[in-house]
C-alpha cells in the first residue's frame, strides 16, 4: 500500500473475544469483513484423544504448548485445512479432528515440526507435531502431498467462535489461520454430543414491523419463567454484561410466546428466557441479530503512521476488539511485533491510529 512514495512493510491483526475472532487487512483488499466458516458435525465417535498424528509412523509424538519458529529462511505453511466435530468418549463431549497436508514444495524436505494452536475467548489449545527425521521426498508413494490428522485433548462448547493457526518449524513463516464458527445446539448432533452444554431453554425470535415474537420451549419441570430484552455490552452475544431494555415478563409454562413492541433489528440486541428455579443450565440466550451486520474495516495510510477506521457496527451496541501490528523482516520473513494488543471498543464508526517507526519507511511491501 502506497502514500505517495512511501511504502509500509505492515501487518495488521484484528480480533475479539467471543465470535469475531480473527481479521486481517491486506494490501490489495483495503476493506476487511466478518466471514467465519461454518464447521461440520460428524457422524464419527472417538475412543480417546491421540498423542500422536494419524500417521504414527512419520510424527509418532505430539508435545503440548507452541514452540516459537527460529531465525533463518522461512519454511512454508500446511495448506489443505479442514476442521469437523467428533464425539469423543474418554471426555463425554465434543471435540475438534484437524486435518491438513503439507505443501508440496521444496521447503517441504526442511519442514520437522508443524505447530497447531487453537485460540477462543477462554482458553488457549497449543500443541507440536514432531516428524521423525526428514521427508525424503515432496508427496507421499502415491504422488499425493503428506497429509496428516490430529484430534485434539479438549472438548468444545455449541455455538463457539474459535481460530486454528498452523505454521511450519523450523523456521515458519505467515501462519495458515482459520476462523470458524461451530454449530450451535439447533444441530442435532451436535445437540447430542455436547448434552448438558445445551441449555435446557431453547429459544426463537421473530422480528416483523417493530414487534418481535419470542417463543421459547424448556425441558426443566419449572412452571414459571422471565423473558428479558436486553443488549450484550462489549462482548459479542455474551451472558455476562447485558443490560435490559425492559422490565422482565413472567410468564407460566414449559413452552410460551410473549410479544415486545417497537424494537429495532440491533446486532447487539439478545433475549433471555431464565427459569425461577435456581440452578446452573437454567437460562436460555437468543441473538437474533447478531449476523446481522459487517464490520468494514479500511486502513488508510500516511506519511508515519496507519489510520485504522471501523465501520458498520451502530450506536447504542458496542463491540470490545483487539489490535496487533505486526512487521514482515524482509530477510527472515518472520512476523514481528510492533505493538502489544490493544484494547479498542467500537460503537458507530471508530478511528485509530498506529504510529510507525522510522525504520519501516521504505520498506518492503506486504500485508496491511
């Protein structure tokens, strides 16, 4: 990206907690948007986790926590990432099968390790496949690239927003990062899977000229519940900061409907259905609008520094994101932090700037 005739060698990250997960800006793609994938349920159950990839032996074991790559010439990414939720039986719940292969380049004979690490808002998962000595050749004895599977040691939630990065060792280079979006407990395996993960309320909205219906059904032997309308604070379609818009309606019955007048289709708006019985499962959350809406995000660039500007998310929602600004080395092609993570709370359109240092005037261009 130029400004006059300066050039900025610049990355920069975007990221929130909860389901906007992970965003870049490119050059060549000055406007950046919300684009999760979906993650398909299977039909598959698991006896246990493995410590080990599904070809035992070319990577017989796997080593917790991410290993940082090392200076020298990069080594390329895995390419091919698929991602699917299984059952895993030693932990009752559902898990994550990562398959990937590796490119099928001359980097490849270089390649010892391959990094997997799985970010969501309240955990991180980081895990490092060892291969035994060197691949001998750039495919596999059938001419097709290696490919490997790992099913990870941890269960997740329905409805979850996490990203899987993946980069190469020794040397590694611009990881190969996913963001997805799991399904929620509306799938039937995945409903299955996760058991009481699924709230015991399920809940449907309805918004039609300024009245939305909310329906609601539970399996509690509670007879009597309260409906709130209320909008999540910073967190995206988050339980734990919300503020209602009304006071509650009670109403009697596993299964009911009530009508609330006059409200606006917001991202940030959610409805809570919460039994008076006290207990945990005992609250179900709706969203209805939160796909509702894109984050534009445009990056402008000047003599010294980058205007980041944020667009699309409306007042009175707010939405908390992080910022990371990060540099390609021109020599290593490892990525370098130029900032820590910064905190930016988005409501109506927002700018920020990130100052530069000198030393990244005239650089090599690359991603913004």
């Amino acid at each position: 990206m130029r400004a006059g005739d300066t050039v900025f060698g610049a990355l920069l990250l975007l990221w929130g907690p909860g389901s906007l997960t992970l965003l870049s800006v490119c050059e060549g793609s000055p406007e950046g948007g919300f684009r999760p994938e979906l993650v398909e349920v299977h039909n598959r159950s698991v006896l246990r986790c493995l410590d080990r990839c599904s070809q035992k032996s070319l990577c017989p074991c796997v080593h917790p926590g991410c290993q940082e790559p090392q200076a020298g010439e990069w080594t390329s990414s895995p390419y091919k990432l698929a991602v699917s939720v299984v059952y895993l039986e030693d932990r009752k719940g559902p898990g994550l099968q990562i398959n990937f292969s590796l490119a099928p380049d001359a980097n490849l004979l270089y390649v010892n390790k391959t990094v997997i690490e799985i970010s969501m808002a309240d955990r991180r998962h980081c895990v490092t496949l060892q291969y035994t000595g060197r691949f001998t050749a750039q495919v596999n004895h059938r001419g097709e690239p290696w490919s490997f599977s790992y099913i990870a040691c941890m269960t997740v939630k329905p409805g979850q927003s996490l990203s899987i990065s993946l980069y190469n060792m020794p040397y590694g280079y611009q990881p190969l990062t996913r963001t997805l979006q799991l399904p929620d407990c509306e799938n039937p395996l995945m409903k299955e899977y996760a058991g009481e993960l699924c709230p015991a309320i399920l809940i449907h909205s309805r918004l039609s000229q300024g009245v939305l219906n909310v329906s609601y059904s539970s399996s509690l032997a509670d007879p009597s519940y309260l409906v709130w309308l209320c909008v999540w604070n910073a967190h995206f379609c988050s339980s734990e900061d919300v503020s209602p818009l009304a006071a509650p309606v009670e109403v009697a019955g596993r299964e009911n409907s009530v009508i609330f007048h006059n409200v606006t289709a917001l991202p940030c708006l959610c409805v809570r259905v919460i039994s008076k019985m006290s207990g945990p499962h005992h609250e179900g959350q709706d969203c209805p609008f939160r796909a509702h809406f894109h984050l534009d995000v445009k990056v402008q660039p000047g003599p010294s520094s980058l205007l980041l500007q944020l667009s699309g998310f409306p007042r009175p929602c707010s939405l908390l994101l992080q910022t990371l600004l990060l540099h390609t080395d021109r020599g290593s092609g490892l990525l370098i932090n130029l900032t820590q993570p910064q905190n930016i709370l988005v409501s109506g359109p927002h700018s920020q700037e990130f100052p530069l240092p000198p030393s990244l005037l005239y650089s090599w261009p690359v991603c913004i």
